[in-house]
C-alpha cells in the first residue's frame, strides 16, 4: 500500500515503523506545521491528529477520493457534516475510537455483558479508563463507546464524567498517570458482589496494527465502516442468529 500518515505524532511515527516492516510505502505525511511528499500518491490515507485537525484531513481525503482510516477523537460533534461530505464525494471512511482488535473483541462482550444485565438493575455500572498524561480527551472515545454499547441495553440515559447523581447517570472515571498506553475496566456492581471486565493495552502497537488492517480492508470500498465491519464481527452474530 502507499499510505498518507495524517498526524505525525507518537500514533503516526509507530503506524510508519510497522508499516515500512510490512513492506508498504509511506509517501505522505503532515503535521500541523509541515508536510511532506505527495498525497494524490496514496492509496489510502491514516488519519492519527487533533480534534482541531481532524475534520480538515477528512475533508481533505474525501475530495481528493482518498479512502480514509480515522482513529482521531473528540471532533464527532461534527459526525453528521463529515459523514454527508463523505457520501456527495462517494469517499469511504473507517471511523473507530479505537482500533485495537483486543479492543473491538472487548466491546462485543461488554454489548453481550451489558443484554444479560439489563434484567438485573441491582447492578449498578460505573467505567474507568487510565492514560498517559498527554492524552487531550478526557473520558476517552474508547470509554464513551464502551458507555454507548451499554445505554443500548439498560436504563442509563446520560454518561457523565465524575460520580453518578441520577440513576440514569452512566458514571466514567478518567485518570491520568505517567506511561500508560490506556486500560479500561468495566464494573457490575451490586451489595453482594461484583463483575469486572477489563482490557488492558501493554504497548501502542495494537492500534497501530489495527489500523493498518482497517486501511488494507477499506480500499476500493465506498461508505463508512467501522471496526466490526473490518473484523467481520456482525458475520459471527449473523451465523449465532442462523443456528438458533
């Protein structure tokens, strides 16, 4: 593959290295500041920013017919514009919080977890996500699409960011500490026990590999995916469908 790096920062330089070793070319890449190369080369672009950034690099790829790889957060209040810019130039963009195939794996059980526990309200759900200190967002995307995926299914209404003062408050807790690539736990609360699902990320190499999978999967492709399309995770509920 020829691939455009949009966001050169620690994602983008580990997304070169694997790359490079995979045998794929990298023959653009820009920063807020610089760039470098020639965009109309590549056959799909990886876009690792800033929320500020984000919607531009977009916007970028889908007129210039770039099909799109974004793993930036925190811009989706401008979900329904990018996504409108997308379809009137026939782009294709794979959006996910996170592109971690553990990840992906993580939130199929927290969708399955969370069904099974709507019939038991004296659970009470609370998530907590930890990062390194220089992550800008805070929760993270990955904890309010694990906050999402719960909604789906139970009586939680809102998440919020700090203590629950509501029932239908989903509450998230963000802490940030030194060298920590991002862990999330999941808790199931009630007065005589607890359930905890926790997914923990040892290096960025994960997001980095699941990118790279997602821009391979996306080319010559028209639309918006996400990660369940690329892992082919609706394929497994279909056939779990099929044999009941």
């Amino acid at each position: 593959m020829n691939i455009a790096l949009l966001g050169y920062g620690k994602m983008g330089q580990i997304i070169e290295t694997l790359a490079k070793a995979a045998g794929h070319q990298i023959v653009f890449k820009s920063t807020s500041k610089t760039s470098e190369g020639q965009l109309d080369q590549a056959d799909v672009a990886i876009e690792f920013s800033t929320p500020e950034a984000a919607t531009k690099n977009l916007r970028l790829c889908f007129e210039s017919k770039i099909p799109v790889v974004c793993g930036t957060t925190a811009w989706l209040d401008h979900w329904d514009e990018m996504a409108e810019l997308c379809k009137e130039h026939h782009g294709a963009l794979v959006y996910a919080s996170n592109f971690s195939v553990g990840v992906q794996i993580f939130f199929e059980l927290q969708r399955h977890l969370a069904q099974i526990m709507s019939r038991h309200p004296e659970y009470r759900i609370s998530i907590q996500e930890r990062h390194h200190l220089h992550k800008k967002d805070a929760p993270s995307g990955t904890a309010i699409s694990l906050a999402q995926i719960i909604m789906e299914s139970t009586n939680y209404r809102q998440w919020v960011l700090g203590p629950a003062k509501t029932v239908d408050e989903l509450s998230i807790e963000a802490i940030r500490e030194p060298n920590t690539p991002g862990t999330h736990k999941v808790s199931y609360q009630s007065p005589i026990d607890e359930i905890t699902l926790t997914h923990q990320a040892h290096t960025r190499e994960g997001f980095a590999s699941g990118a790279l999978l997602a821009a391979h999967w996306v080319i010559g492709k028209t639309g918006i995916f996400s990660m369940k399309d690329v892992l082919h995770l609706s394929d497994i509920k279909d056939d779990q469908n099929k044999e009941s």
